[in-house]
C-alpha cells in the first residue's frame, strides 16, 4: 500500500517529561569528565605517561556512553506511543467521470483540441487513483450513457476513454442522472457491483462484478466528476438533477474547461461558430450539491484539478502507531553501544 508521510507526533506527551532523567545523565557524565581531566592534570605526571600509556581511547570512550543515552532516548519516545499521520487509499469509494462529448469538445483552443486534452487528463487522473477505488465512466452529449460502470478495472476506463466519439447537444443534467445511477449499481451490502450499460433511465443489464472492500455498516463514499465546455440544451434541467444528487448526499464536483475563444466549423456554416465555455451553470450545480468548481483553460490546468480532485476523494489520512521503530531504533543503539564498550575496553558500559 502506497502511504506518504504527511506528519508526526506523540498520543502521551506528557511521559516525555523523562527525557529530563537522560539529560540529567548526559549532564552528569560530563560533569564527571570533567573532573576526571582535571584531576589527571593536577596529579599526573603527563611525561611519564605518554611514555607508559602513549596510547589512550581519546573519543572512543564517550561513543558507548552517547549510544546508551540515545537508546534510553529513544525508549522514552516509545513510551510516549509516536504517531504518524500517512496518505492511505480509500479503498471504498466509488467515482464516476462524466465527460461532455458534444462537437464544441472539437475546438481547438486547447491544444491539440478539447476532447483530446480532456482523454488525457483523466486517464492521468485515473492512472493516479488507488487500484481498488471503484471508477465509472458517464459520457453524455444529447444522450447521457454509463460507457464504463464503476469497476477497480481501470485498465477497462482508460480504453473508454480513448474510444469517445462526439455528438450533437449537451445533456448535463442527463449525465448526473446516469452518474447517480451508476453509483446506486455499487451493492454496499457485498463486493459486488451491477455492471451494463445505462442510459438516463437507468437500465442495466444485471450482471456483476467484484468491487473490493464493502461493508454494510456504512455508506460507500461517493463524487461524481462532471467536465463540460457548455451548458445544458437537451435533457432534464441542471437544477433537478443537482437536486437528486443533494438528496442523494453525492457531491458533484464540476470543471468548466475551454476558453471564451474556442470556436467549431459546422458543415454547411461559412463561418466558425463560437463555442465559449460556461461556467455558470458548472458552478451552480457545485455549489448545490457540496462539491468544488474548477475552471481549466489548458489540459495542463485540467490535469491539476483532477489531482486536486483526487487526492481529495481518492485518499484519506489515517493515524499509525510507530512505537516499533522507535523501539527497534533504541535496542540498535544500546546493541552498539554494548559491542563497543567490550571491543574497545573488554567491559560493558
């Protein structure tokens, strides 16, 4: 399991306060040097001994005595109970991408053109997911449809992807419909999910497919990822599927990408036809249903958000208790510490 560190800190600080006993020891060890050199000064004759002893440990002789404070260090720090926070997958969420395939995703002002930028950010976004986050795939222009039901076969998203082909209108509302439907196909009773296609009313064909970890006891996290360059001309209105999706208690997190300058040659028209990007109506249904409005102009900028997105509801932070290490750390050094204290001077610290 991949696990980033994020930060770090102690559940029983207080027992710190002994690491005041390992200083105390530090203090009177050197305080003792100190002495010991200066009595060899007052009533050793130094001549004599250089001759008798030319030979003396020198630094070697406070290497046990750091190791052995370090470890007693270190076992206090156990005693405090460390902790870390790590990044760890979400193993049971499910998100739907649903990706606007009317022809104004042919423009290019995006480079190469819009639905070529868009394939590549999500299939980055994708290839970045855990593996068994279950993700489905919506593509709607005047028809909404379940290309891909939610699956932790990603290798299955990615080939959708690169199969998409455009259509006439936008059906925004439509997508969140079939989004909707795809994430009621997640059975959170078992590790099975509904596969088939599905078009805004939701049939399906009734088979299944494993979808990991799934527990009875609480509800499947949840996101829809909806990107579109528009706004809604076909369909269902916007405000009543956000509405759905509120009810539903699934956030829809939106991405208005494009450029006020994106324009398309339709057959038959002399002239290009603009096809600006919307926004409006994109944040509008954010902001219904609880999610976060992006804008991207680039498919680098696009790229960003789906990360954005997905370390918000592709991972999550757990607390680990790391005693062990610190443990392990601590008999390492008193091992040391033991090894040379009889290499060098045949006794034990």
């Amino acid at each position: 399991m991949n696990t980033t560190l994020l930060a770090f800190g102690f559940n029983a600080p207080g027992r710190l306060w002994l690491l005041v006993g390992v200083a105390a020891l530090a203090v009177s060890y050197v305080v003792l040097q100190m002495r010991r050199r200066s009595y060899a000064v007052r009533f050793t004759n130094l001549s004599l001994l250089d001759s008798v002893a030319p030979k003396r440990p020198g630094w070697r002789r406070h290497v046990p005595a750091a190791l052995m404070l370090l470890g007693l260090a270190g076992l206090v720090g156990a005693l405090a109970q460390p902790v870390e926070n790590t990044r760890v997958p979400r193993e049971r969420a499910t998100i739907i991408i649903a990706i606007d395939t009317s022809l104004s995703m042919q423009a290019t002002d995006v480079a190469p053109n819009r639905i070529e930028a868009a394939q590549a950010a999500a299939t980055s976004f994708i290839e970045a997911l855990p593996d068994k986050i279950n993700v489905g795939l919506v593509t709607f222009n005047g028809v909404a449809k379940i290309s891909v039901p939610p699956t932790q076969n990603h290798d299955q998203l990615i080939a959708a992807i690169e199969q998409i082909r455009l259509g006439e209108r936008t059906a925004i509302g439509e997508a969140i419909f079939a989004s909707l439907d795809a994430i009621e196909s997640v059975n959170p009773d078992s590790t099975t999910v509904t596969d088939g296609t599905t078009t805004g009313d939701g049939t399906t064909d009734g088979s299944t497919t494993d979808s990991g970890d799934a527990g009875a006891d609480d509800p499947v996290p949840a996101r829809i990822v909806v990107m579109s360059d528009g706004s809604t001309t076909y369909g269902r209105p916007d405000a009543e599927a956000a509405a759905a999706a509120e009810r539903a208690g699934v956030p829809v997190s939106t991405i208005a990408f494009g450029t006020p300058e994106g324009t398309i040659q339709i057959e038959g028209e002399a002239a290009p036809v603009s096809v600006a990007v919307d926004g409006e109506a994109l944040r509008s249904i954010a902001e219904t249903t609880g999610g976060t409005f992006f804008e991207a102009a680039t498919g680098e900028q696009l790229r960003r958000v789906y990360d954005d997105i997905g370390s918000s509801v592709g991972w999550t932070t757990e607390e680990r208790d790391i005693s062990e290490r610190f443990v392990a750390a601590s008999l390492l050094a008193l091992a040391l510490a033991a090894a040379a204290s009889q290499l060098w001077f045949s006794r034990l610290p």
